[in-house]
C-alpha cells in the first residue's frame, strides 16, 4: 500500500472529518492503487475515491465504465467499486476467460450511474455522510463541480483538502521509498548510457535518446529530460536540441523517469573534455552547498534554516553572489511534493520524507550548473537514494 493510512487518520481528526475525497490523478493513485489513464494524460476525465473513517463504512473508487479494465488488472487495495457513464464490450460465453477478465465483467455488471457527479453524490450518501463533515480535494474537480456538490448534497460540509493530501503524503511509506530508491537508481544508469554515447559532433537529441530509452529498459516511464551543452546548459528549462558537442562543452542533466508511478529527479554536470578552471571552482562550491544541506537535515530543523545554510555554504565557498528562491523540494507520486525548501518556509521536517536537495546556477551565454540528489529524512540525518556522487565528471573524447 502506498497510503500512509495512520498519517491519514490523523490529519482527519485534527480537521474533524468524517470522510475526505480524492479527486486528483495523484490523490487517487495514493489513496487506491488506481492509476486512471484518461485522467493522467488529458484534464477533464474525472475519478474520485471516497475514503471513510473505521466504523462509519467503506473507502470506494468511483471510476468511469470505460477504466474498468485498469480497475481490473491493478493492484487497486480498494476492493468497492462504483461505476458512471456507459461503454461496451462483447464476451464470446464460449471464450475461456482469464482473471482479469472476469474481474473486468463483475465491473461491468454493476448497476452504474449516469454521470461522475451522480456517482460521487450517491457514494457519500450511501456511506452515510450526507450530515457530515468531508474533506475535498478541489484540485482535480472541473469548474463548477464543487457547487453542484454542494446543492445536490446541502447538508455535507465540505472542505478544501488538496493540502491535507500533500501533508499526508509528506512523509513517505516503506513501499513508497523502495520505489523512489529504485527510479533514482534507474535515473543515476540512464546519465551512465547518455554519457557513454557522449562524441564529437553527438546532438543533445543522442543523448537524450540514449537516457531515455535507458530509462524505458529498465522498466521506467520518461518524465524529465533537461539535457544541454555549453551555452545551451544555462537555459534552466531546456529541451533537448540538435546543438553538437563541441570540446570544452558543459552538459548538464536535470533529469529523471516514474517508476510504479513514483518520480526521479536528479542533477549532475560533465565536460567534454577538460573544463575550464572557473568551471570547478564553481561547481565545487554547489557540491558543498549540497553536502552541507545534507549535514544539517533531520526531523525537527526547519527548512528555512536548510536554505540559509545551504545558500551561505556556496557564497563562502566560490559563488559569492549566489541566489536562489528554493533549494530543493519533497518528491513521490508528485515531481513536487511538500515540504519547498525555501527561506518562508515554516515547514519542519519530518522523519520519512524524502526530498531533492539542490544548488542550480546559471550563468547565461556561457553555461549552467547543478547538483541535485533524492534523500530520505531519518532520525539520525539523512539516508542518500542517489549512490553516484555529484562531482563533475570529465568525459574524454
């Protein structure tokens, strides 16, 4: 299971709900195991999960006629299913039929609702919450849902959640991590195989399609793919290109895949060649701000004090006139999970959390650099996703 369940109750009696609803592609998969296609890919296509207290009934996927096979052939822990809206398929009753399958049918034989709202209307009412105190996340609900929620359903209460799920998905499971752990590591082999077809004339777009399809053997999804040389590297958000690699190039990565629906992203530097001097002095300096960062987490230090540690290590050790608005952010089912670890944060961490600690710098025209790795908050510091070490890595030619 991927729901931190007991961090779930918690937040539940603090807000004095009695049930709370997921509505957003991420909320769902966390709180269900059910990783709805249509909603992941395209905005508009709705599914909730209506999750109920012990003792006051029973945690339901709502879900569309037409994802019942992804219902079906998923690890989904929430076993009640309620289906909306209409589609067909055919059974030959003289076809042998797999597990799957007849999961799939089960589904498809229930009775159904017309639309997503009448079946979430139904679902709360059922569950006997229809005087209640209900937490929603209004992120995933299209314009104008929550206030027909409201009229078809006059005596709920509801309350905005998306912020309840972000801090309680904050603190990671076991499962979780293991899945982090493993989509870093797939992350750290993928910079590996890009590297390796890094050559003379080689275009950003051969490395990237070196990461990427490293990324796709090793049973993970591409995401993040910011691959740039020399000038190109300094534009924070860049794309792929055909800009050849010239000697004495930067390439920076800032990277990463999902895995079982959990993210990477991971920052690391190399050269073509020898580098010139100003090149390590500078990265050196984001190396320390990174390492220092490091030292200094542990659950009950707030992040602002993280920033500020982090940001005056890399001033005093090369970059005096460093800036930075974050230096690094929670990860998991989200590429940016709570806490942000900026200087108005007043966040304190939390054992369990598992974060990206980061010291970009980009100097325009000439070339970027950054250190990014993925670690796990723990009682006594931190324990590192990432086993490649942020130096910067000199390839030759």
């Amino acid at each position: 299971m991927l729901l931190n369940e007991e961090r779930l109750h918690a937040q539940m009696a603090r807000l004095r709900l009695d049930g709370i609803i997921a509505s957003s592609p991420e909320n769902v998969t966390y709180l269900s195991g059910f990783w709805a296609l249509p909603q992941w890919i395209r905005r508009g296509p709705q599914a909730y999960v209506l999750w109920v207290e012990s003792g006051v009934g029973e945690p339901e996927v709502i879900a569309s006629t037409a994802t019942l096979d992804l219902v079906a052939d998923q690890n989904v822990w929430i076993k009640r299913v309620r289906r909306y809206g209409a589609f067909h398929i055919d059974h030959n009753g003289d076809a042998a039929i797999d597990p799957v399958s007849r999961r799939h049918l089960e589904l498809q034989a229930q009775p159904g609702h017309g639309d997503a709202l009448s079946a979430l209307v139904a679902a709360v009412t059922e569950a006997g919450l229809s005087h209640a105190r209900v937490g929603i996340d209004e992120i995933g609900l299209l314009p104008g849902h929550l206030e027909q929620l409201k009229t078809r359903l006059p005596n709920v209460t509801f309350v905005p959640a998306a912020s309840t799920f972000r801090d309680v998905r904050a603190v990671k499971t076991q499962e979780e991590i293991a899945r982090l752990s493993r989509v870093a590591e797939i992350a750290e082999r993928s910079i590996e195989a890009a590297l390796a077809v890094a050559q003379q004339g080689a275009s950003e777009r051969d490395l990237a399609r070196a990461f990427h399809t490293q990324t796709v053997q090793s049973d993970a999804t591409p995401v993040l793919g910011c691959i740039g040389f020399g000038e190109r590297s300094a534009l924070m958000n860049v794309q792929p290109s055909n800009r050849t690699l010239k000697r004495g190039d930067v390439i920076r990565f800032d990277v990463g895949g999902r895995y079982r629906h959990y993210r990477a992203d991971i920052a690391r530097i190399a050269t073509f060649g020898e580098p010139p001097r100003v090149v390590r002095h500078h990265h050196r300096a984001l190396v320390a701000g990174v390492e220092r960062a490091c030292e200094l987490i542990r659950p009950g230090m707030r992040v602002a004090d993280v920033y500020a540690a982090t940001v005056e290590t890399v001033r005093r050790e090369g970059i005096t006139h460093y800036q930075r608005n974050h230096v690094g952010h929670g990860i998991g089912i989200d590429g940016y999970d709570v806490p942000s670890l900026t200087p108005e944060s007043n966040e304190i961490l939390e054992a369990g959390m598992v974060l990206c600690v980061e010291t970009p710098y980009y100097e325009l025209g000439r070339w970027g650099l950054q250190v990014e790795d993925m670690i796990v908050v723990r009682a006594d510091g931190v324990e590192k996703l990432t086993t490649t070490s942020g130096d910067l890595m000199v390839v030759e030619s």
